[in-house]
C-alpha cells in the first residue's frame, strides 16, 4: 500500500561548487511516494553529482537532504564498477544498503560462533525475506534475456551484460527510492521496454537522469530541470515540460527584448562622453556593464544548429553484395545485399551482440566481410561515430584535439571559421577550450568527438550509438542535421525517438539475417504487433472434434461459413505477398513486382486488406463459438 502525496525524500537549500564553479545553488525539492520524475538538463550540469548528493556519497556544500526513516534509497549509476576478480553473485553484494549489511553480519557472526547474535540475525532474515534476494537478482537477468553463471567474473561479460547486471541489482533489492543515471546506455531497446515498463507499473519513487525523451514523457509525472544552476519543477509530462519551456523561453526573449532596448539608450548616453562624472553617472555605467555581462550570458547558452558544407556524392555511392560475417563460430548475418541511393537515412536495429556494430565496421571498411563485396563509390567519404573513438582518452586540451584535424572549419553557409570559433558554436566557450579532454564529462567528450566527425564534411553518415550520455538539447540539434543532410545515413541507436525523427527505413538484424523494412522505427513495431496478432488469428487450428464442426456449423449460416473460409484462402495469399515484397525491400533495382516506390505502395495496401481481412475473420470465429 503506498500514499501518494507522503513525501520520502526532500532537498533543502541545496548548493555545490565544484572546481570553484557553482553546479546548483539553493536547491529545494521534494519526492513523493511513488512519484516518477525526470531530471533534464546540459551536460556538465551537475546531473550526476546530484544524485549523489542525494544518496549521501557526496556531500553538498549547504543545505540538507532527508529521508524518511524506513525508506532505502538505491543509486544505479552510469558506470558499473567492480573490484578485480569480482565474480556476478560478488557484484550483487557490492551494493550498499541495510540488507546486505544484515547478511554480512550474519555470516560474521558464524564464522565467530556468536549464536546469540546470528539468531538474532536469522529472524531477522527469515520476516524481511532476504535470502530472496539472489534469487530475485538472478530472476531479473534472466528477464532481461540472460543466462550467465553466478560465478561467471564480471570483468568477462560485455557492456551491455554489465548494465544489466547493475539494473538487475537494483531491481532486485526493492529499494523504496530508486536514482537512475543514464540507465539506458549501452542497452538494446528490448531491454530499454522492459525498464521502461517496470518503471511505469512500480509503486516505488523514482528519479530517472536520462536523454531517452520516450521514457520522460511515457513515465515521469514530474520534470526537474536544471538550468543555469538553479532547478525548476514542472508538473506533468516531458510534453507538457516542453510546452512550459518554450513560454518560459518565450518570456525570457521578450524580458531581453526590453533589455536591449534599454542597453541601446544607454550605450548611446556612454557615446556622449560627458565631461564630468557624478556618482550617479558611476551608477549607471555599471549598470551597463552589468547588462553587458547578462547579455554575453544569454547569448552563449542559444542554440546553435549543427552544420558543415555538403561533399557531393558520386552516382556509385555504396553496394553491397551478399555479405556475411560470423565471430568464434557463432553466424551474425548473411546473405545481405543493398545498394544506396542518396538522401537514404536507415535505422539499424537488433538486439545486443546480433552485428551491429559490426556491420557498420564492415560498411566503413574497417573490417572485411567474410565473404562477399562491398564497394565505395570514389566520391564517397564516411563520417564515422563509433564505440572506441569517442571515449577520447588523449592528453590534448579541447582546442589541440580539434585544431589536429582542421585549423579552418567551412561551414554549411560557406562561412570559413577558426576551430576555436567553432567549438563556441557547439558549447564549448573560450576558457573551456584549454581544458585537457582527460577532465572533461563524459557526455562533453562525445559530444566533441560527434562535432569532429562533422566537421569533416562528410556525406555518408555512419552512427554507433551516437546518443549515449549526450544531453537532449545536444541531441535535438543532431536530429536537424541529420534530417537535413543531403548525403546517406546509417544509424544503430537505441534511442526511440531519435531513430524516428531522423530515419525513414529500417534495418533489422534477427536469427542471422538483415532485413529491410520500409518505415521508421515505431512502424515496424507496430507491424510487428499487428503480425504476431494475426499469426495468433489465423494459426492452423488442431484437428477438430465432430462436436466442434457441428458446433461451428450451427454458429454460422452456410454462407457466413463459405465467406470464412475464402478469408482464409486470401489471408494466406495476402501475408505470401507481403512476405515477397519485405524480402524485394533489399534492392532498390525494379523487380518483376515493381519500382521500388510501387512496392511500397502495394506493401502498404496488402498491410491494410490484410488487417480488414483479419477482423472480419475474428468476428466470423467469435460467433461460431470459438
């Protein structure tokens, strides 16, 4: 039984500097039972260090935070640490909190041969059920779609296998206040649905740091956000945030209208130069200094729109034929054959380990296929966005990094700009740029790794998760530049959204094989729903009963009866149809079906026979009594 409106955590007057740079300042903020809400804002904010503050890992420099007394309070963070040698049942009792504590103790105190106290120990145990623990861990993973050993060594599994871990401890302990950070990197989107789905369904207070926009708005019924150290609370959905934003945005214009206004009268007053100075006049020269530095401000937190100049595309861009390529045994896909055609943006999806990443080193060139070919046209040149580079482990400072690759940047205006000006342009200022990369965040490091690959100028576009610890402002602004760009793309994200707003054809790597679907992300789920209903409709009945027939006879008339079964017969030819034409999908040549826009249009008119068809089978079924 949970209280809405009892509140189990709360923040008051909350601050914290640090590298003599104020993160937050006065913070005061509470959470309710079984409240959902998200924390958005820049990266480098402070996000992450408030969450911290929020655990009591990190300490703030003024104000409190409580929480309620019999409330536990878990934080997945963005990194999953381990200490060498630690195995997956070992990584479950890392964590912090009350219940470990106990088990600990308890064990201890076997090992001492205190009977006193693990008695005491025992009851404990045995009325808060904590020997289920494990047992709830290994449940979660197995949830998430792995089977691993409990003494399988972390340091064994992948990525994506380690976060899950992290999310199954969490899970597992029940924690009345669950803090996620950027749980959903280095996720595949099965997963993302099934946290999404917990978080939406739990009882527990949440607070979720994240970029993922479909959870903020599927789940959160608050939005916190931080902005210029100060945190604002919007009720509501990240939608109905979104829509306060821009009013506040809108406000904050005007505000500045005024206050250029005001600031012209004034530099023209400061022009006259009169001969004498008042104190009153000293007043007002700082007041214009002051107005100086406010709009300074305003202009450096704007947005500016990702742009670099367009590189031509040849009329071979690239083909691919009937590549394959398996690791350690184990097939990822073959058999695939594609041939792109400019402006083409291509989601790339499946489920972890299934060759998504390798098939972009493939297309790249980075690796070879096992067999078959791929060929690049003369005039094509890649930006690539991959797992490894981004991390940018250099010693450089952010200006060395970006003037290696270019001292000039032309921009997509053709405008020639230096790199410093540049990386203004993308959120980094002046006295940023002299920072070395080993001090900055990790969503600042990607994000001037992703501005490099563009500044590059390239036209075909090749993205490995490109959305990882990027903040969403960040993000929006790469939507537009890809929705924009001329060249091809090819995009492997697990970010919803993001695939939606940018890409308008899907890869989907499944049982070893690549195919095409001709819509964006949300479609081929929703395709995909669609098929497995129908597959349910139209599965071929068992062998009847006598009884059974003479029941459906009796439910339906013979003409009902007749118009049954030709559904059948045209369902049947209808899904061989659509079959054929999913599997054409892979060329952009004209086949024997049709160009490759007629195909489409007779996908989606056999998709939508094939779902009338459906529903009248349904009703027929359901008055014969089945």
């Amino acid at each position: 039984m949970y209280n809405p409106g009892v509140v189990v955590l709360s923040a008051e007057n909350l601050s914290k500097t640090v590298r003599d740079e104020p993160l937050f300042e006065n913070v005061t903020l509470a959470l309710e039972e079984a409240e959902k809400v998200g924390i958005v804002g820049r990266n480098g904010t402070g996000k992450s260090t408030f969450l911290k503050c929020l655990t009591g890992e990190i300490y703030p420099d003024e104000g409190n935070v409580s929480v309620r007394k019999d409330a536990t309070v878990v934080l997945l963070e963005q990194t999953v640490t381990y200490p060498d040698g630690t195995d997956l049942m070992g990584y479950l009792h890392l964590q912090k909190c009350r219940a470990f504590d106990i088990l600990t103790e308890y064990q201890e105190a076997i090992d001492k041969g205190d009977e006193k106290t693990y008695t005491r120990l025992f009851s404990i145990i045995e009325k808060e059920n904590l020997w289920d623990i494990e047992r709830r861990y290994m449940a979660v993973l197995t949830d998430l779609g792995e089977s691993i050993n409990p003494e399988c060594r972390m340091d064994a599994l992948s990525g994506g296998q380690q976060k899950k871990a992290a999310i199954a401890r969490a899970l597992a302990l029940e924690p009345d206040i669950l803090l996620l950070d950027e749980p959903t990197n280095h996720l595949d989107i099965k997963t993302i649905e099934y946290l999404e789905a917990w978080i939406k369904t739990t009882q527990k207070a949440v607070i979720i740091v994240t970029h993922d926009r479909h959870i903020l708005n599927e789940c959160c019924s608050t939005i916190w956000e931080l902005d210029r150290k100060h945190f604002y609370r919007h009720p509501g959905s990240f939608s109905a945030y979104l829509e306060r934003k821009a009013e506040r945005l809108r406000m904050e214009e005007k505000h500045e209208e005024r206050r250029e206004t005001i600031l012209r009268r004034e530099l023209e007053w400061l022009k006259r130069g009169p001969k004498a100075r008042t104190g009153k006049d000293k007043g007002r020269k700082d007041r214009i200094d002051q107005m100086l530095s406010e709009r300074t401000k305003v202009y450096e937190d704007k947005p500016r729109d990702f742009q670099s100049a367009e590189r031509r595309l040849g009329k071979k861009i690239l083909e691919i034929e009937n590549i394959s390529k398996s690791y350690d045994g184990k097939m990822l896909f073959s058999g695939f054959s594609f041939s792109f055609v400019k402006g083409q943006k291509l989601a790339l999806i499946g489920d972890n380990g299934t060759g998504k990443s390798t098939l972009l080193d493939i297309l790249s060139g980075h690796i070879e296929p096992d067999s078959g070919m791929i060929d690049k046209g003369i005039n094509t040149i890649f930006g690539y966005y991959d797992q490894l580079g981004r991390d940018l482990e250099s010693t450089k400072t952010v200006l060395e990094y970006t003037e290696d690759i270019g001292e000039r940047v032309i921009m997509g205006d053709g405008e020639e700009v230096s790199a410093s000006r540049f990386l203004e342009l993308f959120g980094f200022p002046v006295q940023m740029q002299r920072t070395p990369i080993g001090m900055l965040s990790g969503g600042e490091r990607r994000r001037l790794y992703l501005v490099t690959r563009l500044v590059q100028n390239p036209n075909f576009l090749l993205f490995d998760e490109p959305t990882n610890d990027l903040d969403i402002d960040t993000m929006e602004r790469l939507e537009e530049y890809i929705t924009s760009f001329p060249g091809c793309a090819v995009i492997s994200s697990h970010d919803r959204t993001f695939l939606d707003m940018t890409t308008d054809m899907t890869l989907v790597i499944e049982n070893g094989k690549i195919s095409l679907f001709p819509g964006c992300y949300s479609e081929w789920k929703e395709s995909r729903k669609a098929e497995d209903l129908q597959r349910k409709a139209v599965a071929v009945p068992a062998p009847q009963s006598q009884k059974r027939q003479e029941r459906e006879r009796k439910g339906l008339s013979f003409k009902e009866q007749k118009e049954k079964e030709s559904i059948e017969k045209e369902i049947e030819e209808l899904e061989v149809l659509i079959k054929e034409l999913e599997d054409s999908f892979s060329s952009v040549e004209t086949t024997e079906l049709g160009t490759l826009a007629e195909r489409t249009r007779k996908y989606e008119d056999a998709r939508s026979s094939l779902d009338e068809k459906t529903e009248r089978w349904i009703e027929l079924e359901d008055k014969a009594g089945n």
